[in-house]
C-alpha cells in the first residue's frame, strides 16, 4: 500500500527513515513544513519503500516539485514499488497546482534512469550525474488520499483496454468498434494495433529468441505512441495484443504509463475464426495460425480480466465489452476530454 505521510504521522516517516539509514531528528520538522511532500509503501507493518521532497512554490506563482528520494528495499524492487512511489509522488504535486517536477540521480544508475524515462522524464544534463525533467497533468494522473494509491486500487484518469485472443478472433475489428463508440462520446480515443508496430525484418535471430524480439518491439513501441498520444490529448486507448502470460500483460501495462488497465479476451467458436482466418490469411502463415487454433483451445487464464464472445456485430461486442469493463457511464454522459465542435 502507498501512503501519503500527513502531519500527525511522524512514526511512520521516522520507521521509513530507520529502514533506509537516514539521519533521524528531523522527521517532525520536515512533516511540519508545507512544502513537504512524503510517501510510504508498506504492507503488513513491513515498509520496503519511501519517496519523499518539496513542492516549490516561485516567485511568478507558478510551482514545481523536486523529488529528493525514491528507495526501495533491494528484496522489493521489480515489482512496481518505484513506479508507484513516483507516480503518487507526482500526482499529490500536480493536484497542488505544480506544472513540472525535477530529480537529480547517478549516471550509472540504469534501473532509475529507465524508470524516469518510462514516465516522461527528459533528460537536462549528463555528467556524474544526471537531471530528469517531468512535465504534469493535473487531468491525466490519480488523486492521492492517506492510505491509498496506485497499488491500493486508486484509479486512473487514463484507462486502456487490450483485447486478446486467438489470430483470427477479431480482436483489431472489436478494437476499432470500441473506439468508435467512445470517440463517438466525444471521448480522445486512440486505437492501437500491436502487430503494426512490429512491422520489422528480417529479424536478427530466428527460434523463441526471435519471437521475444517481436513482444519486446510491441511494447516499446507501445509506450512510445502511447507517450505522443497521452501529450496530444488521448485519456482513452483500445488496443489489439496478443497476452499469453502475466508477465507479458505486466510488459504492456508498464508500456502504459498513467492507465488503469483492463485485459479482454475475445473467444469464438472454432470453425468461425478458421473461415476468418481464411478470407484473411494465405500460404505458410494460413497454416501456421491453423494449427496453433487446433494446439491450444481458448480457455480462461489469470492473464484477463474477463472473457467476451466474438459472436455478434463488432458493434455489439463492443458494446458489452464496455459494459463488462464498467465504462457504460463513459459513453453515456458527457466528460471534460470532449473535444471542442
């Protein structure tokens, strides 16, 4: 859980302190202090991880935040801790009326730098150290409370959906249908086919080594047209992927920077995506998808959120998948990212 640390919560800034060898003393003052912002990721009494600087406030009244540290407990890191300490770090600032925010880190600190450049970060300076600059969006980041945060369920002002499934399934068509209606709800919608952005070749190794080159280009790609989308406006995206593992799903959300992610498996019945995959396909690659239809059966796994069947209108598929993921009130009523007539 990710907790913004208040006032009265001098304790748990101190534990957070102990835990990360800082000088203690200063705790309440620094608390105390109205530019002080602080966070703490717990769980179970146990903390393994802390973020914690200042909004600055400038003499043309506009403001920034300046981020002094980001730690994880080094038995915590890759799961995402960072990455939520950072957003909630700069979503309390961006609620406070700050525009920018900065951070200073090591040079050779390649697992920081990767993670401030996945979330914007443009590079200001380079030498034994390096400065990142951070550009915020009061309406593109999630409010903040004590005691919650983006690994405690707190939404998202962006949300993506992914649809996956089979080759032939219809996932890129009930993708496009799904952006339709939300575009059509005057929603900034962007829809992304995957397989497009690995349009590369031919590749460099051949085997399993090859098809990761593959997944690994889709994601990169992603979060790079997802970062030019999100700056042009878009706090809706639809894509088509192909998910067939949790750590593959984990891949795309990080791709994602910003988004409450939902996964949507489309299924069908047999012989209606093999005549799909006829009218679409030809040759070795026809063959190919034949035969992973007939190896593995569409059956649910922990990669989805849920599972629609592909059997009606792309229109009306659409339609439900928008019901099951709990966007119905998106398309009914009116929203800020309405674009002007």
């Amino acid at each position: 859980m990710i907790s913004r640390v208040a006032a009265a919560d001098v304790r748990l800034l101190e534990r957070a302190m102990d835990t990360f060898g800082a000088m203690p003393g200063g705790g309440r003052a620094f608390l105390e202090s109205p530019s002080a912002l602080a966070f703490v990721a717990s769980q179970a009494g146990e903390i393994f991880g802390w973020s914690w600087g200042y909004h600055l406030i400038r003499p043309d009244t506009s403001s920034m935040l300046y981020l002094h540290q980001l730690e994880v407990a080094q038995e915590h890191r890759r799961r995402g801790i960072g990455r939520a300490l950072l957003q909630a770090f700069m979503s309390a600032g961006a609620q406070a009326g700050a525009a920018r925010m900065f951070l200073t880190t090591g040079e050779a600190n390649a697992p920081a730098r990767a993670l401030y450049e996945s979330l914007g970060g443009g590079l200001a300076a380079q030498g034994p150290t390096v400065s990142y600059w951070f550009r915020l969006y009061p309406d593109a980041t999630a409010s903040v409370r004590p005691g919650s945060g983006p690994e405690a369920g707190q939404p998202s002002a962006c949300q993506a959906l992914l649809l996956t499934g089979a080759a032939g399934v219809g996932k890129s068509t009930v993708a496009d249908a799904v952006g339709r209606q939300l575009a059509g709800a005057g929603h900034v919608t962007a829809v992304v086919d995957t397989d497009m952005l690995a349009q590369f070749g031919p590749p460099p190794n051949v085997g399993p080594a090859g098809g990761r080159l593959y997944d690994e280009l889709k994601c990169v790609n992603l979060a790079s047209v997802w970062t030019n989308f999100r700056a042009a406006g878009a706090r809706f995206l639809v894509a088509a992927a192909v998910i067939d593992s949790v750590a593959q799903r984990e891949r795309y959300v990080r791709s994602l920077s910003g988004c409450d992610v939902r996964v949507v498996r489309l299924i069908a019945d047999v012989d209606t995506v093999r005549i799909r995959l006829r009218q679409r396909d030809t040759g070795p690659k026809l063959e190919q998808h034949l035969r992973t239809l007939d190896e593995h059966s569409p059956t649910a796994s922990s990669v989805e959120d849920f599972t629609v069947t592909n059997d009606r209108t792309p229109a009306e598929v659409a339609a439900g998948i928008l019901v099951r993921a709990g966007w119905t009130g998106q398309v009914d009523r009116p929203t800020a990212d309405r674009t002007p007539p």
